[in-house]
C-alpha cells in the first residue's frame, strides 16, 4: 500500500490484515529513519523479502523516530499475505515483488494535514522537510501509475472505503487473477 504520508495507509492495512486472518503487516516507516527517509530498498530485500522469500522468518530492526535510532530486533514471520504500507511501497524498485500495489486516494495537501495533525507539534520541524522530500520522491519515482486498486478513504466521519480500478488497469477483478 503507497499513498501520501498521512493518507492513511496504517489503518487500512490494519483493517486488511483483519479481513485477511491476521495477514502480517510491515509498516515502511520502521525501515526508514530521519537520515534515510527513502533510502531503505536495500534493508527491506536483505532483512525481509529475501527471508520471507526462502519461506524463512524476517528479522529488522525499526526505527524509533521519536529516540531517532534503530530499535530491538523484530520477527516478521513468513505468511501466505504479507502487507507493506509505507510511501515508497510502490517503488519501481520493489513492484516485480508485488503481488498487487494497492495506492490510498487522498489528495497530498490533505492527507499531509492529516499526517501533522497525528504527529503534532513534537514532529513539525520533520514535516517540513518531509513534504518536499516525499514530492522529489513521486516526481522521480511516481507509485500511483502503476496501481492495481485505488483506495478512497470515506469522507470525513464516514466509515469504509471506496475500491475503484487503478491506472494499472486491472482492478478488484484483477486482483484475484494477478500472478504471484
């Protein structure tokens, strides 16, 4: 799942993984850090796809963006679903791993508000080198166009999402036929 920082990413993977009996959940934020905000690709192949690709346990360690360090080792374990949520999920770099590229269908200035607003004063400074960070990332290396599903979070105080076919062409329908 890709989208805009703030688009809401983590809840709709929580609520898949849900959906799908506990599908393991890998949030791209734990990967990245403040002095590699997209420079994470090459932790994400060694320490969970390859693993994961063997049928064996991934092991990373997450970022702690508030202590500004990498944590304690975390298991992620192999499953038949796993989901990655992050900006960048979709990257040119990691699509021939995807089974399917989800993308959440917030317009940018929203979902950023959205994103300081979670975040709050403590993360204003990272914010605001942040967006422009995340605009050279999408100009250079643009997730959306290569999505299977568009996402549409339901408007203000509604609950649900809004499934429409994304610029990849091939939709929910596409989704159940796409090569593994």
């Amino acid at each position: 799942m890709d989208g805009h920082a703030g688009s809401g990413k983590s809840t709709f993977a929580g609520r898949l993984a849900r959906a799908l009996d506990g599908a393991p959940v890998l949030h791209l934020d734990d990967l990245a850090s403040h002095t590699e905000l997209f420079d994470w690709t090459g932790r994400l192949r060694d320490q969970v796809i390859e693993p994961l690709g063997r049928g064996e346990s991934a092991r990373y360690r997450p970022y702690d963006w508030r202590a500004r360090r990498f944590g304690p080792p975390r298991t992620l374990p192999p499953a038949p679903v796993v989901l990655v949520e992050g900006v960048g999920a979709g990257r040119r770099a990691l699509r021939p791993w995807l089974a399917a590229l989800l993308w959440l269908e917030l317009p940018p200035e929203q979902a950023w508000a959205r994103g300081r607003t979670r975040d709050g004063e403590e993360q204003r400074e990272f914010w605001d080198g942040w967006i422009p960070a995340e605009r050279r990332h999408f100009r250079h290396d643009p997730s959306r166009p290569h999505a299977d599903l568009l996402v549409r979070p339901g408007q203000e105080g509604q609950e649900g999402y809004e499934m429409l076919p994304g610029p990849a062409g091939t939709g929910p329908q596409g989704l159940d036929s796409h090569p593994e």
